[in-house]
C-alpha cells in the first residue's frame, strides 16, 4: 500500500509512519513543523525514520491547492490523518490556530478524498470529544454534544465532516478517539513530559483539581499497533443502518468511530509516583484548581476496537513510564 500520513513529525505521526514502513508500506509524510513546541524534536523523529519506503515533504493541510497537488501527483491508497492543532488550553488564547488546522486543514483532506480513489481515510479525532460526559466507561454510544473547550470541539466537527462525506461521496472513513498518548519522543506540552522535565530540574509540578483526576494512560506502542490494524478494517455502507435504532459510531455510510485507550484509568497521583519512583527523586507539588477546559475522567470503553481488531493494550503503566523516563534521559543526555 501507499500511504499519507499528515502529521509526520509529530509524536503519534513519526511513530506511525515508522511501523508501515517496518511492514513494507511505502509512506509520505507530511508536516508543516510549526513551532507550537520545539522544533528541534520534530526534526529528531524525521530522522529516526531511515527507510528508502519514507519521504518526507514539508506541507501545511491548510495550504488548499498543495494539498490537492499532492493527492494528484502521488495517488495513495490510504491516508492516516494525523495533523492538528493539539492541545486544550493552548486554544482558549489561540482559537484561530485551531480552526486552520483542525477545520480548513482536516476540510482540505476530506475533499482530496473525494477527487482520489483513496480506499480508507482514518483520522485522529480525541477523548476530549466526551466533554461534560460524567457516565464511565466513554463509549461511542455516548453522545458528545458539550464541548468543554474548542479544541474538543474542531475534533468533534471533524467526525460530522467526515460523516458528511462518507455519506454523500462514498469515502470508507474511520475516526479514533485518542486517549491520553504517552511514550517515547512525546509530546513537551503533555503531563508526562512535564512532570518529568520538571522533577528533574528540581522544579515544582502543578496538580490540577488537587490530584483528583483520572487519565486513561496508553503507551504509544499499543496506539500505533492499534492504528495499523484499523486501517485494515475498512467501513463499508449498512442499508439496514437507521438512527433510531442504530449506534452512532456507525452508519447507513461508510463510516465508523471508535475509542483507542488503555480502558483502565489511573489516578493522576499515581502516575506521578510512577515517574518519581523512576527517577528516584520525589517531586515538589502544587496543588491547585481544576483548570478551564480540563476534565476530571477519561475511561475508554475499547470493546468495538477490540470486535474489530482483534487487539487489546499490553504496555502497562510501570513499564511504560520506565521506557518513557529512559528515552528522555538519553535523549536530553545529548
């Protein structure tokens, strides 16, 4: 197969576009490497990627006509769609940075599409999507009209816009509902870099709602494992489909959501006493409020990935910590 993945450079994209090419996949991978978080990083996980099946060509989804270009030019069979503007409280002060990427960028996708054979269409939509949900385990049965910040709601408009397409054009697309990623070449702006960054530095870390919060912690490992296998489970129409009656993860279109998480949560604490336990150094705290746009759950309901797929998570939380403290000490070593 011959495969786009948007988002190459990032933490999720890198490591995606690696396995393919691992399974004789050839893959372009594209990025804009903006600056919302080191740059430095981003070229580091380019470069891990030594493989004649990867090219790399720096592109942003936003940019209308060189994506339209591309999709003509290459003519893939598949695209993993992984580029956006992450983070939750970074979109409170920068909305505009959200809507190119998150809305024009993943629009621009859906219709080189539409003018491709693309066979499959799986993008990143988040757990963020569940919003003011208060029933756990999340399931896609579960409806996820409240929002609690905007960056949830661009991941939400993109399962509506991808939807539409399925609908109206045919085009097999599958969303997935990210659960709090963690690993190696991780994301600065998340709790696991930052904890660690911190503690190391002898720094203090902010714990938000005072500790009180629950993440469900997945390894990038089981992410990407889980990624690849979807891509192979391509939605195909269901006539028989009605709203009434039917899951809302699915549809009379080619069309299908799922959640991809480790499906057991943990408390926020805990993870940081994994990381201080790592380390060897206890952490100096903050205990403060909840924050504007954070949720106090996330517990993924991975039943319909598991149906599909055939796959459940593996890494546990300690060892996952493990390999992710060991990354950074050697990385940041140099």
């Amino acid at each position: 197969m011959k495969y786009l993945v948007t988002g190459a450079a990032g933490f999720i994209g890198s490591a995606t576009a690696e396995s393919l090419n691992a399974a004789g996949h050839e893959v372009v991978g594209i990025d804009n490497l903006n600056d919302y978080y080191d740059v430095t990083l981003k070229y580091a996980r380019l470069a891990r990627i030594e493989n004649p099946l990867f090219r790399f060509v720096n592109l942003d989804i936003a940019d209308r006509e060189a994506i339209s270009q591309l999709f003509l030019e290459e003519k893939f069979d598949r695209v993993i769609h992984l580029a956006a503007q992450a983070g939750v409280r970074y979109s409170i002060d920068n909305p505009h940075a959200y809507a190119d990427s998150n809305l024009v960028g993943h629009l621009n996708i859906l219709e080189s599409c539409r003018h491709s054979a693309i066979q499959h269409l799986i993008y990143a939509s988040s757990s963020s999507v569940y919003g003011l949900n208060a029933k756990v385990p999340f399931s896609t049965c579960d409806t996820v009209d409240h929002p609690v910040s905007l960056y949830a709601a661009t991941k939400k408009s993109n399962e509506l816009l991808a939807h539409s397409y399925s609908h109206l054009y045919s085009i097999p697309t599958t969303g997935l509902r990210f659960f709090t990623v963690y690993g190696s070449w991780g994301r600065p702006d998340m709790a696991p870099f930052i904890f660690t960054r911190k503690i190391i530095n002898g720094d203090t870390i902010d714990i938000n709602n005072n500790g009180d919060m629950w993440r469900d912690f997945t390894h990038i490992d089981d992410i990407v494992e889980g990624i690849v296998r979807i891509a192979d489970v391509v939605p195909t129409r269901n006539e028989h489909w009605t709203v009434e009656g039917g899951n809302p993860a699915s549809s009379s279109a080619p069309y299908s959501v799922y959640n991809i998480g480790y499906g057991s949560p943990i408390n926020l604490m805990d993870f940081v006493k994994a990381i201080e336990k790592e380390l060897g150094i206890e952490a100096k705290k903050n205990f403060r409020e909840m924050q504007p746009g954070d949720v106090y759950q996330t517990y993924a309901d991975t039943q319909d990935l598991y149906t599909a797929t055939g796959y459940k998570p593996k890494v546990g939380i300690e060892e996952g910590v493990a390999e992710f403290v060991n990354w950074y000490k050697s990385f940041y070593s140099k």
